[in-house]
C-alpha cells in the first residue's frame, strides 16, 4: 500500500529537513517520493510531520512495575492525564497513552537479569508501541567476583554478551554500582570510591569495566550509569566525578536531575545545575537524560535499594516495599511532589535548567525517569515549557520564591524550537540507542510517524497527536487510538566465547543448585510473532 | 482416553467447546475462578473476562491477598529464596509451615548439601505449632513458643523487646525472649520465612515489622513462601493486564477490585453468578461448592467433582504436557518450562481462546 502525507510542516532533523513538504510510505517503510499515485492521502497542511518519538528511560513493565501497582490500588490513576482522566495504569493504557502523543519506541531501563522473562511478556502485552530492555549489572555477584579475582577482560565481555543475549536486552545499565550490593552487608552510604565490603570493589572500577566491556563488545548503546548518592544535597559532585570518570569512552548518565543538588542557601539544599550543565557540555562523550520532576502524586520504582530504604521514611502514603534481589534488587516508595514544598520546587527547577543549559539537544534527553520523577504523562507539559519562557514564568509565580532564589531558573531565556524538539525526542535517541531504522524521515525508515496539529496550546498539541503511524499501519487519529497492533522489542546479540554458556550452567548449579534455564528468555514463551528485532553491533 | 463431556456424557472436544461458548454467550454474570494455569492460560482467562464483563478469582487469593493487605497498607523488606539461600545467617521461621510451603523451605530455603552457609546458619522457629516440633527438629530449627495460638502474643513481645521498648508477658521467659532478640540483632542476613496460608495479616504486618525493625541496626528480610497453582504469576498477570490483583470484577466496563465483594466463594453461595468457569490445570482440583450454577470446567484429568459440570474438558499440565511459564519458587520469577512429556492435551490458553472465539460478541459492551 502507498500512503502519502502531504503538505505538511516535516521537521527531520537526521535528514536536514525543515519545511513543507510530502512523506512516503510503502507498506511498513518510508520511501522517497514515487513517480505513482498514492493509494491514500492524508493533507497535512497546517500540521507538524515528526518520526515517531523514542523514550529512552521509562519504567513501564515487569516485576517491579507491577508490584508497585498491587503496592497502589489507589494510584490507577498514576499513568493517566492529571488530574481529570481516572483510566486503569495497565500495559494496554501504556501503549495507548504513548501511541497517542505520538511516541512509538520506549526503553524499560530497569531489568535486573533474572526478571527478564517477566518485563518481556509484559512489554508483549503492551500494545503499538516497540520496546526494548536494559539489562542491570554490576551489583550481581558474578560480575564482581569476576573483578575482584582478576578475571581477563574476554571472561568479563563474554559474561556480559551472555546477559544480553539471555535477558533480550538493547544495552546494559548499572545503579549505584556496588552500593546495592553493599546494602546486603549493611552498608548505609556508598560514593564512588567507596568499596563493596565483600568484595573490595569500588564503583568507579564497576563502572569503568563495564564501560569498557559494552563499548568492546561493540553495543550501540553505552553504559547508561545510574550513579550513587541519588537525591542528596550536594550530590552533584558524585555527578562530576562520574562525568570525569568516563575519559575517552562513551558513558550515559540517567535521569541527571536528581544529581543536580547543591548545599548553598539557608536549607543547605540548591540547584547545582549550572555546574553539571557546563561539565557536560564540555564532555562531548557525555550523553545525559534528564528525569525531570513535576507536581503530583506518583511512586518512584528504582533498582537502587540502597537509595530506597533511605527513602522509605519519605513515603507519601506510608507504605513501601524493599526486594533484597538476587542480582539486584528494587525499592518502591510512592511519593508525593508539591508545589509547596520547597525540596520539590527546586527539582523541578534543577530538571528544566539542564534541558536549557545543556547547549547540544543531541546529547540530553527527555524523561521524566517516569513514574520516578513524574508519570510520562507529563510529557506535554514539559515540552510546553521548554518551549516558552512566558510560561515558565508563570509556573515559577506560584512556587516558593525562596526555592526559586537557589537555582538559575529565571535567568534562563532560552525556549526550544520544534526543531530542538525533535532532534531531543527523535533524532538524537536513535542515535544513542544505535536504531537507524527510526528516529528520522528518510528513505527506509520503519514509517513510525507522528503528525500534529501546529497549536500555540502545546501541551494539547503534544497531548492529542493528529495522526499517528505505526510500522506504516495509522495507529491513531485526532488523540484516539484507532487500531491495536503489537510491536516488538529490540534486541543486541554481541559475539561471546560459548565457553561462557558451561561455566554459567556450572555457576547456577553451583551457587543455586538450578539449571540456569530460568534466567533464558525463549522466544517461543512470548506467543507472538517475531517477538524480536535484533540490533546490530559495530 | 476421552478429554470432554457435556453433562457427564463424552463428546468430541469440538462440541464441547462449541456447548461452553454457548453457555458463556447466554450468560451474563460470569465467574472465572480456580485460575490454577500459566500465564498464557490467564492472559487468555483475563481477556475473555474482560469481554464478557466477568469477575476473576484464583483458589489461592485468599493466601496472597493476606500478604498483599499488609504490604498495601505499611512497608515490607522480602527478599527471594535463592538470595535467602545463599545469603542468610538467621532463618527466622514463624507459625505453622505445611504442604508446599515445608517442600518450598525444604527445597528452596534450607537447599541441597551445596548450600554454603548451611554449617553456619541459625534456625529460629516461632510457634511452629505442635505436630511439627518433630520436623522442626530435623531441619535443626530451635523452637521457641510451640502452639501457633501463642504467635501473636510472642511477636508483639519479641518486637517491642528488639525496639527496645518494654516487652510484656508471652508464651517464653523474659530470659528467653531477650536471647532471641540479641540473637536476631547479631544476625549479619537474617531472613523470616512464614506462609500466609495459615497466618492472619495481622501477624504478618507484626513479622513486617519485626524484619523492618531489625533493619535499624543489621540486614534482615521477608521470604513469604509462595502459594501453589502459579497464584503469584496470576497475580502479576492481573497486575499488567487489568492493574489490580484477582478478585476484579469487569462488569461494569472498568476494573474494580474488591476482597470481599469478588471473593469467588461469597459470590457462588449467594447466587449471584449465573456461569462459573473453572479451571485447574496443575491439579485434579474441583471447585469446592456444592450447588454451583452452570459450571464449564478446565482441569487436570481425574477430577472428581461434587456437582458434576455442565460443560468438562481435561487441560494439559504446563512444564509437562506442553511449555508453560509460570511463577517459579525458587527464584521469585517467572520462568519458562519446556514440555518434559509433550502431549495432545489441549491447553488452558488454546480452550478459552477457542471457546472466546466461538462465544457470539456481546451486544453494544466494547472490549
Ligand atoms: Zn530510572
């Protein structure tokens, strides 16, 4: 079938493009423009032509997701627009909810490896969108034991090609590098260069090797580091110090706003976001999201147990659930960000001063590290405001004045063109995940589109997209889905010794007294066709 | 062999699928219940529910909604049994454990000669009531407190004596009751082990608490030992599908959650179901109600039913007669089991998206 979309505004950043114009579609792909009539058409005059959207942080599906919805029957309202819409916060309402806004690839960043099988058949549930995991390392005792008895970089690389190639993964994360690990032995507060106890590891020497390892094995994306200290004052120098630490290698920092706090001011609690903004932007390596926090109720789900149970205390309501896990782990505490409350207000000033003082939209992305910082819901709002300054003007007249005082905020001009929109939620992600086939217009892109209404109301142009496409299918029109179809998730497969596959039969064995079958993800398990689409490695 | 009858009489499987989807189509308060199936099996139960407006329920919610009341309503530390297994220095176990709970402490938690800190590791057992004093000796536990009845009184005690607070009389001497709690304190990865078949949720937020208590000075965790007929892989299936655990009714076009009003039992006695689907695929277990209403069932061969079901048809075992996933005790996941005597048997999953898909659209409800 060929589709053309006509006369519309295309913003494709990867393939220069900024102006009126038509897009293509052969059946599932993207083509240049045929010399035959279209089989459709729809007019796009007036509207906005982007690629699909790519999340590259979401937690929207497995052990923990699901937990922390038995933890919150009261929350079904969680993943829906705040505060009108009551719809039930499911894998269905995911895929729904993203599909409309226009976003049609999301990353589950959060998968510790043992959990695999359970965050993939979730995310098959999970409709119209494409999703992929990342799988989490460096607090799992293997890996440690590999460093800590010198092991070669081949036995560390072939470790990590297997969880990969097990769990189904597009890349490998690592949070709090050895403080999870720490926690079991009773450790409350671990930096950089503290030591796992047990092993007598640092996290800069984690880091550094699984840095190296995802970068040798030639994963597209790097490291994506969730670094210690999250949330405490004066954090923003473990945030340097890891920036520092990368050195000539790729590294991505998740969800830098919550590192961005400084000890200046009266409560000792302040934006250290120039700071961080200006290291990265003089670490041209140095790929950061942002985990942008806005008001509201929501639960923060995070593979940093460590950080959690400190946290408990701050549960809002007074409930919380910590898993001492076997590879990681997780900790669930809802919470409650206010407008009042000073700590909250200037979160979500340090969130919108990255966005604004990070100069190159390839290198920041935009999360919410949802539901952590707020529901991906929230999207619309945030791309509002990045966009007017008027606006965040206004925001900032209603919240504390003594907040604002600590942080850059209303100094700040810059407002975001649809340009810089697209380049932060398309362009960019799809390089940094290695996904050339989406993330842009041109010919052979998987015809994953989202067109919108050109409204000087942001928030419902982004809420509501006009037409959405999926794999060429028209998935949603004027904000409402209009066909259920399944994506699939993306996957890497690095090159391994198979050696590596006996000595982790012998390890579960060993250490379990199980066959290591658990930990394996079979495709057939997930009852769909072609459940997978595997990514190439350099 | 046959594998289904309508009325007590074989008939070839197709008939019997074509008479369930007749029976669902003129129904219209459906009950799903016994839910003993793999995921694939639920996802399709859960599907068909949700079109027929119908209400869910597992045999085992009772088992797991005790332990989710008290996690929804305060905060819990678990950890899994193989990180137990390895991990732990204290075994804190507390009330009665029997059936597959003593097999999963057995299996999973003590483990197989490998086990590393199996010279090392202390056994505290809380209250294990009396007939398993004998047993409680053989895995080398140190009982404290014998009838299950004493528990609450000695977990109030135990908990306020740890929290340094004035401990009031118990089933043990104050000697003793100090002795434990040094001794858990001392612990470097104590875990409590309880099976909340046998517990009330509010010894189980005490026990909660306890563990929570500890965590102010050493490492120590929960292991709720799982109930049988893949309850927690339902449970997380009810989760990403609907948001809620079992015990969710979809008649009226969204999700609503309810103990005690969807407790499948309570709904059956009272009259309020007009179709019960049935469905017990690890076990020959039948659903235990006398006077049922119109009954299609989906279970293990060798079921004896008390009232014979409208509509029967014998499902495969998952892991055996053909793959399955289900929750796995062992390592608190969900993982995949090949088929160890492949078989002809139908499935769980393929018997209602059959009968679904033979089951007329009903009238102006969405899906
Ligand atoms: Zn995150």
């Amino acid at each position: 079938m060929l589709t053309r979309i006509s006369g519309g505004h295309v913003i494709d950043p990867a393939n220069q493009r900024d102006g009126r114009g038509d897009v293509w579609i052969r059946d599932d792909r993207i083509i240049d423009s045929p010399n035959e009539e279209a089989d459709v058409t729809f007019d796009a005059a007036g509207k906005i032509v982007m690629a699909g959207a790519i999340d590259v942080h979401s937690h929207i599906a497995g052990w923990n997701v699901d937990t922390a919805r038995l933890l919150l029957p009261e929350y079904q309202s969680a993943a829906a627009p705040r505060p009108s819409e009551r719809k039930g916060w499911s894998a269905l309402e995911t895929g729904h909810l993203y599909a409309t806004m226009g976003f049609t690839t999301v990353v589950e960043p959060a998968v510790a490896p043992h959990y695999a099988l359970h965050a993939h058949l979730e995310l098959a549930d999970t409709p119209i969108i494409d999703k992929a995991t990342l799988a989490v390392l460096g607090n799992d005792d293997y890996l440690l034991r590999l460093l800590h008895d010198n092991e070669s970089e081949a036995a560390f690389e072939d470790y990590v090609a297997w969880i990969l190639e097990m769990s189904r993964s597009l890349g490998i994360k690592v949070v709090n590098a050895g403080g999870v690990a720490a926690f079991k032995d009773n450790v409350r507060a671990f930096s950089f260069d503290d030591v796992v106890p047990a092993f007598g590891l640092s996290s800069r020497r984690i880091v550094k090797a699984l840095q190296r390892a995802v970068s040798s094995l030639g994963v597209p994306h790097p490291l994506h580091v969730h670094c210690n200290n999250l949330g405490l004052a004066g954090n923003f120098e473990t945030a340097l110090t890891t920036i520092a630490a990368a050195e000539e290698l790729p590294l991505h920092l998740a969800h830098l706003q919550f590192y961005g706090y400084g000890k200046e001011g009266d409560r000792k609690f302040s934006s250290a976001a120039a700071q961080l903004a200006e290291a990265v932007n003089r670490t041209a390596n140095v790929t950061v999201d942002v985990g942008q926090v806005m008001f509201g109720p929501t639960v923060t789900i995070s593979l940093d147990v460590l950080r959690q149970f400190n946290a408990r205390t701050q549960a809002r309501p007074k409930k919380w659930l910590i898993l001492d896990g076997d590879t990681n782990g997780v900790g669930i505490v809802p919470y409650n960000y206010r407008r009042s409350d000073f700590y909250n207000a200037v979160q979500w000033a340090v969130g919108l001063e990255l966005f604004l003082l990070i100069n190159d939209p390839w290198r920041v992305f935009f999360t919410t590290d949802h539901p952590n910082g707020a529901p991906f819901t929230s999207y619309p709002e945030i791309f509002a405001l990045l966009m007017s300054r008027d606006l965040r003007a206004n925001w900032m007249s209603e919240l504390p004045a003594e907040a604002m005082a600590v942080t850059t905020l209303p100094s700040i001009t810059r407002e975001y063109s649809l340009h810089e929109i697209a380049v932060m939620t398309r362009a960019a992600p799809a390089k940094l995940l290695g996904l050339t086939d989406r993330g842009h217009l041109g010919p052979g892109a998987v015809a994953d589109i989202a067109v919108y209404d050109d409204l000087t109301d942001r928030v419902r142009m982004f809420r509501a997209a006009a037409l959405v496409f999926k794999d060429g299918d028209l998935v949603v029109r004027d904000g409402h889905v209009t066909r259920y179809r399944w994506g699939r998730a993306l996957a890497v497969a690095p090159a391994r010794d198979r050696a590596i596959d006996r000595r982790m039969k012998d390890y579960y064995a060993e250490r379990y007294g199980l066959s290591d079958e658990f930990v394996k993800v079979p495709v057939y398990a997930l009852s769909r066709p072609e459940p997978f689409v595997f990514v190439p490695c350099r | 062999m046959e594998r289904a009858w309508i009325s007590g009489k074989p008939t070839p499987l197709d008939a019997a699928i074509a008479e369930a989807a007749k029976l669902i189509g003129a129904s219209t308060r459906i009950l799903i219940a016994g839910l003993g199936t793999d995921i694939a099996g639920a996802r399709a139960a859960i599907s068909l529910a949700q079109r027929t407006g119908a209400t869910i329920d597992h045999m085992n919610s009772e088992s797991v909604l005790r332990n989710l009341d008290v996690m929804r309503s305060s905060g819990v530390m678990m950890t899994t049994a193989t990180e137990c297994h390895v991990r732990a220095d204290t075994l804190l176990l507390a009330g009665p454990l029997r059936g597959t709970a003593r097999d999963q402490l057995l299996q999973n938690v003590i483990g197989s000669e490998q086990a590393k800190n199996r010279d090392r590791r202390r056994i505290i057992w809380l209250c294990p009531g009396r007939d398993l004093l004998t047993f409680a000796d053989t895995v080398g536990a140190t009982p404290i407190g014998r009838k299950q009845e004493d528990l609450p009184g000695l977990l109030a005690t135990l908990r306020a004596d740890v929290a340094g607070r004035p401990a009031g009389k118990s089933c043990v001497s104050l000697k003793r009751l100090r002795q434990v709690s040094a001794f858990l304190k001392q612990s470097r990865f104590g875990t409590a082990v309880w099976s909340s078949a046998e517990l009330d949720p509010v010894v189980i937020e005490m026990l909660c608490g306890l563990v929570g208590d500890l965590n102010a000075t050493t490492r120590f965790s929960g292991l709720p030992l799982a109930p049988e007929d893949n309850a927690i892989g339902v449970l997380h299936v009810c989760s990403w599908m609907t948001g809620l655990p079992m015990r969710t009714s979809f008649a009226r076009g969204v999700s609503q959650h309810d103990p005690w009003l969807f407790d499948s039992s309570r709904l059956v006695t009272s009259g309020e179901v007009d179709c019960v689907v049935w469905i017990s695929a690890y076990r020959s277990e039948p659903p235990p109600w006398r006077r049922p209403p119109p009954m299609i069932a989906l279970t293990a061969p060798g079921t004896a039913f008390v009232t014979p079901a409208h509509v029967h048809i014998t499902v495969g075992c998952p892991g055996i007669d053909h793959f399955g996933v289900h929750h796995f005790a062992a390592t608190g996941t969900l993982a995949a089991f090949a088929a160890t005597q492949p078989s002809e048997t139908i499935s769980v999953a393929e018997a209602i998206t059959r009968i679904a898909a033979a089951t007329p659209e009903p009238g102006g409800r969405s899906c």
